[in-house]
C-alpha cells in the first residue's frame, strides 16, 4: 500500500500494532506509535524486554508476527516497510537511517580505517571528492572526541566505548 503524505506534515514513521513472537516467547506485543519530524523518541526498559526486537522490526531487520512499520520516504510517500525490496532496506540505511548496534561489530567493518567507515557512508549518498570525505571524516571523528590521528587506525584497535562513537559519527555524518 502506497500513501502519500500532505506536504510532509504527517507522520515519519508509523508502528501500527506492532508484534513479534518466538514460539510462546512474546518479545513485543501490540505496539503502536507516530512519530513526526523532529521528535524523539526513547525506548527503555529491561533487559529482556523487547527493545532491540522493537528496534530491528521498526527497522525493518525483521518481520513482525503482526502489525506493520510505514515510513516516509524522500519523495514524500509513505510506503510499508514490510513492502521493500532488499536494495531499498539498504538504500535506507545507507542514507535516511541511523543505527546504531549494541554490538559495534555489527555496525562497522572492523578491518578498514575509521576514515572509511564514514567515508563509505558519504560516498553511499554521492560524495566522491575524497579530501572532501576525508575532511569530513575527521571533523566527525572530533565531534565524538576520537583523536583525530587515529583516522586510518582500523576500528578493531579501538575500545569499545570508541567504536561506539564511531558508529555515531558514521550514522550521523549524512545527517539522517
């Protein structure tokens, strides 16, 4: 189902009854929500709660038992998640989304340099001047305060309070 939203006043990204089981195991039952350009939205609780499975269904990393996930896309349509191809996922993630993992290992390639994990990122939404990216790099890699001298270091020599900082430069560095 394709809707299009009025002139960008509606919604972002809609959960409408959203519900994930394993088995017997209920992970999220019956979530719904409406978020808007330019909220926040905070998603705490207990360990085992059912955070990160609320998360990877919003993101559409997995299919929900029930309910769907709608977002607004560029072009201004909403379409369901659930109705995306495998390119138009990773499209998202590459440009429009920010996800940050629990695991920086998930959320980084660990063998390439810091500078080309968010430079990868850049070149995904068309940078291709390479002191542009690699300036930019830098100044996001300040911004989470990783020493600016460690650019070319793989991510696998960082601690892992850093790799999670530079997660956050990655995801941020297109401004999702």
């Amino acid at each position: 189902m394709v809707e299009v939203s009025e002139a960008n006043d509606g919604p972002l990204l809609v959960a409408d009854g959203l519900s994930k089981n394993y088995g017997r195991l209920v992970a999220c039952h019956d979530v719904s929500f409406s978020l808007y350009s330019g909220e926040v939205l905070a998603i705490v609780g207990e360990s085992g709660s059912g955070k990160s499975t609320l998360l990877q269904l919003l993101s559409a990393q997995l299919t929900p038992t029930s309910g769907r996930v709608r977002y607004r896309m560029r072009d201004a349509v909403t379409r369901d998640l659930g109705t995306l191809g495998e390119a138009e996922r990773r499209f998202l993630f590459r440009t429009d989304w920010g996800y940050v993992y629990q695991d920086p290992a998930h959320g980084l390639r660990m063998t390439v340099s810091a500078g080309a994990n968010v430079g990868e990122r850049l070149m995904a939404v068309g940078w291709n001047h390479y002191g542009r990216i690699r300036q930019t790099a830098t100044s996001w890699l300040d911004r989470v305060e990783i020493d600016a001298a460690r650019i070319d270091d793989e991510p696998r020599t960082y601690s892992g309070g850093m790799r999670q900082r530079l997660q956050i430069a990655r995801n941020l560095s297109t401004f999702p």
